[in-house]
C-alpha cells in the first residue's frame, strides 16, 4: 500500500510540475508576443520614424501634379563640385510634355534665391507614362546650402510640376 501512495503521490507531482512548465512555457510566449508588439507599436511611433517621413515629404514633393510626376536625386546630400544627378519619372497614366531636353529643369539656392539653369536644347521634350530620364547638373562655383530642382511641364499643357530638395556641403 506505501509504494501504491508513494507511485500516485509522484505522478500527482510529475503531473503538477508538467502543468507549471506548461503554463510558464505559455505566459513566457504570450509575454514575449505582446513585448514585440508594444516595441513595434513604439518604433512606429519613434522620432526616427517620423523624422525619416518628413525627410521623404521634403524631397519629394509633387507639386500641383497629383502625383503624377516625381523628381528624386541620388544623393540626399552631395559634396562641393560633385555632379548631381535628378531623376524624373511620369507615374501617371499621359504622356506630358516639357519644353526642353532638361524637362524645364530650374534648381534654386534655398537660402539666397539664385537660380541655376541645366544646359540644354529648347525642344519639346516628352515623357510617356512609367518613363524617367536622368539629369546631371555639374554645380561647380554653386555655393553650399540647400537647394530645391524643380521640373515644369509645358505651359501649353496643364501646369504639371514636382520637385526634390537636396543639399551641396562645402
């Protein structure tokens, strides 16, 4: 009769220890699951999130276009005398139209107001939908600062225009 308690005393206890690790094991997984919720709920409220949406907002900029036109370069910020390159892409559904081959291209020193102008031919230049084309505007004697591209279409044609800022250190 000893060793028939003796057995069901420890199966009753290997039982109730099977049960405790089971129920840690759960709260241990339900614990962690809620923690990288909260961390995700975090970094989506985080400084860095936002400040990285308002450097997009900032760069890209569609203008009165309704999206339909994008401007990006490929650099945020670039070096005294390096090139820069602008890329401008028809994300609409119609060819646009632009008059000349640096698609109305002008590019402005935020800070002081002076316009540069991209070489180029005074020629209707068109951009069908889903097309881009690059161009490379050599800032030589450009000062360093903020700078804003901006890309109109002709005037002809519904003011469609977009713009990126980017910045020349010295």
């Amino acid at each position: 009769m000893a060793i028939a308690v003796g057995f069901v005393t420890w199966v009753a206890i290997i039982a109730i220890v099977l049960v405790a690790i089971g129920l840690g094991v759960g709260v241990f997984f339900s614990g962690l699951i809620r923690g990288a919720e909260i961390v995700g709920e975090r970094i989506s409220e985080s400084a860095v999130v936002r400040e990285a949406q308002d450097f997009v907002e900032d760069r890209v900029d569609a203008g009165s276009s309704d999206r339909i036109l994008v401007v990006t370069t490929d650099e945020a910020t670039y070096d005294a005398g390096e090139p820069v390159t602008i890329t401008v892409k028809n994300i609409g559904d119609r060819t646009l139209a632009f008059p000349d081959t640096s698609l109305g291209l002008e590019i402005v020193h935020a800070g002081s107001g002076q316009k540069y102008n991209v070489p180029s031919a005074k020629m209707i230049t068109e951009l069908a939908p889903g097309e881009s084309k690059e161009i490379t505007w050599d800032e030589e004697g450009a000062p360093a600062g903020d700078y804003i591209a901006t890309v109109h279409t002709t005037p002809e044609e519904e003011d469609v225009s977009a713009q990126v800022r980017f910045m020349i250190t010295g």
